[in-house]
C-alpha cells in the first residue's frame, strides 16, 4: 500500500512549497529531507508538522541529526515496496523540475541578451528615464538568472546524491542475498528467485526444474582435517555449482553444505542430465589440503531433482525435492533420484550405485 496519492499535478505544488522550505535548513537536499517536507507542505502528517513547527521555532534549523530523528519517528515505517516507489517518484520529480529549471534558464537568458540589446541600442537615444528603468528590469533579469542556475546546481547535485544512494541501497540489497562463504545466493536470495519464477511462470511451458544437493558425509570430512579444510571443500563444490548454471538459472547456497539450483526454464530431462553432470564432476574432482599437498580422498555429493507441479506451492516443490534428495542418501548416496509428481513418493535412484 502506497500511502502518497497525490497526482502528479499536486505532487509538483508540494515539491514546489516544499522546496523553499527545506533549502532553508542545515542537513542536506537528501530523500529524508524531502519526505518530511513533502509531508509537512502536504498537511498529510500531523504529529510530523507539529514536531518540525516545535524544532525551528525561533528561526532554529533542522541539522542532519533531527532530519534523521524526525523521518526514523514520524516517517520511516514505510514498507520496503512503498520506500522504493517514494524514491523512484522522488527522482521522476526532480527530474522534471531540472529540466523545467534548464528551460526556464535558456529561456531567461535570451530574455538578458534581448534586454541587453535593447538598452544598447536606446543608450544613443536620448530618453534616459527610459533606459534607466530597462537597466533595473535588466538587473533584475539576471538575478533570477542566477538564481535559476543555483537552483539548478543544487538539483543536479541532490540528483548526484539520489543516485548514489540507488546504488548503494542495491549493493545493500545484493549483499544481503549473497553467501559470504561461496558467493552464491543465500537462501533468502533463493526464496525471493523462487518465489518470482513461481509467480511468473506459464502453466503450458515445461519447467521449472529444481535440483538440490549435499554433500556426502560431511561431518566425516570436518571431523578428520578440520573445518577449514571442510569450507574450502564446500567452496571447491560451490565452484562446480557456478560453473554449471547460466542465463536464468539460480544456484544458492541453502544450508551449511546444501545447494540448491532453480532452473526456470528447464523441463525435467535437461535437469537430471545437469545433475547427473554435477555429480560425476565432483566424484571425479580432487582437492588438495594447501600445507601438505597431500591429496584427499573424493568428496561426493547426493542429488534430488524435481519438475513443477502447477499448483504446488514453492514449499511443496522443495518438500518433494528434498525427499527426492533424501531416497538418493538413503540409496547409498552419490546418486541422482528424480522426484514423482505431485507428492506420490520418489521415483528409484538412478546414476553410480556404489
Ligand atoms: P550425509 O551424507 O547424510 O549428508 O552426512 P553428513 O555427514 O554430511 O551429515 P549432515 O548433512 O547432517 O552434516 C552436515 C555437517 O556439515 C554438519 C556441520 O557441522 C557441517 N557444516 C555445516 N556448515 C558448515 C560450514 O560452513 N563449514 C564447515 N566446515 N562445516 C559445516
Ligand atoms: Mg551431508
Ligand atoms: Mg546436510
């Protein structure tokens, strides 16, 4: 829910009551300093107005500190959805009000040069009463010439300042979802893909496939050469993840030595051949231990794989993916077990028994 509905029209009025207003203060020309303007010129926040009316009271400003206090009290329970679409409406605004300010600009300036023109051209003439009140109207002119061109700098810099700010909150946004171990997705970034390929897919396309993995008695592995050892083989794995997805598809770190890969695109056939290549990859791949050189025994990993169901929720479609998973470790594991639709039981193993 998006708690502005003001139209474009009375948005460009607030911005432009609000403007003066905020361009008086301390704190800088930042989304927060706008937010609580906009809302203060609006008369949308009562208890907002009331605070800021309180805090410049006696020609007092509003320094970066009480812009913070004031938006984090008043303003900020906004939902991630409606902080995205206020930022984007913000910048649209401004957008249009530095264009509207460069027009105003080139306008006002050749305004100055016919004016210029003008009282050279009269300065022969003998009326001087005349070309006194031009050269007043041309002082005039170009203050607000001037008075533009600051305006403008200052919306080109608040613009500069907006866009850092995207990308910084993007960069957050991207961190957040990453595993700090492997670099792949974690498994809220996992969720989310999922989540989105679920609500955008097409009941008639084939697809999405899912794959999930673990490693083969990990704990066995930590226990004899220790954890580090034990994370640089859950990179080592996470490697062969990177190196066998593309395009769309999704690989995440879910758990401590489980993945996942999303494959929105791909009908269950390309999905187990992808996770029959995993597997044989990482039975035929050996990692070293870095002071001894000495070579470790293989790492396997057990993999279940599942087509969609139209309909399934996306817990239902990891449920019958894990069981799948699970039939494979429980077959001997280093195996790929295809998942039955629709929750009736996995089908049997397939791949190296050992
Ligand atoms: P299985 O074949 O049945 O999967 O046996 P397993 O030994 O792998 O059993 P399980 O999956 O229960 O054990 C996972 C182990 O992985 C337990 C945990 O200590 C270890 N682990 C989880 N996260 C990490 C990690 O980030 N680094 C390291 N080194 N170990 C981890
Ligand atoms: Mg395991
Ligand atoms: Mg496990």
């Amino acid at each position: 829910m998006i708690k502005y509905k003001e139209s474009v029209t009375q948005s460009a009025e607030y911005l432009r009551l609000a403007l003066p207003l905020m361009t008086k203060q301390a704190a800088a020309f930042h989304p927060l300093s706008y937010a609580i303007w906009y809302e203060y010129v609006a008369g949308i926040n009562r208890p907002l107005k009331a605070a800021v009316d309180e805090q410049t009271a006696n020609g007092a400003v509003l320094n970066e500190a009480t812009v913070v206090s004031l938006y984090q009290k008043f303003i900020s329970e906004l939902d991630e959805e409606t902080a995205t679409r206020v930022r984007a409406g913000f910048q649209e605004v401004l957008a249009g009000m530095s264009q509207s300010a460069a027009e105003a600009g080139s306008q006002a300036s050749q305004f100055g040069s016919a004016l210029e023109q003008w009282t050279e051209d009269m300065g022969a003439a003998p009326i001087g009463g005349l070309v006194g009140g031009l050269d007043k109207l041309l002082g005039n002119t170009r203050q607000m010439q001037g008075a533009i061109s600051s305006l403008n700098k200052q919306l080109d810099d608040s613009q500069q300042k907006i866009e850092q700010l995207r990308i910084e909150v993007d960069r957050a946004r991207e961190d957040a979802l990453a595993d700090g171990l492997t670099g792949l997705v974690n498994r809220k970034g996992f969720d989310l893909a999922l989540d989105a390929c679920l609500s955008s897919c097409d009941p008639d396309q084939r697809g999405p496939s899912l794959l999930m993995t673990d490693i083969d008695h990990f704990k066995l592995v930590n226990d004899t050469y220790g954890h580090l050892f034990g994370d640089k083989v859950i990179k080592a794995v996470s490697q062969i993840l990177k190196d066998n997805v593309k395009g769309k598809d999704t690989a995440a770190r879910y758990g401590g030595e489980e993945f996942v890969i999303l494959l929105p695109d791909t009908p269950i056939e390309g999905a187990k051949s992808l996770a029959e290549k995993i597997r044989s990859t990482i039975e035929r791949s050996r990692i070293r231990r870095t002071e001894t050189n000495e070579e470790i025994a293989r790492v396997t990993v057990s993999l279940g794989v599942a087509a969609y169901c139209p309909g399934e929720s996306a817990t239902e479609f990891i449920q019958r993916v894990d069981s799948a998973l699970y039939e494979s470790k429980h077959g001997g594991r280093n195996l790929v077990t295809l998942a039955a639709a629709g929750g009736k039981g996995a089908k049997p193993a397939v791949g190296n028994k050992k």
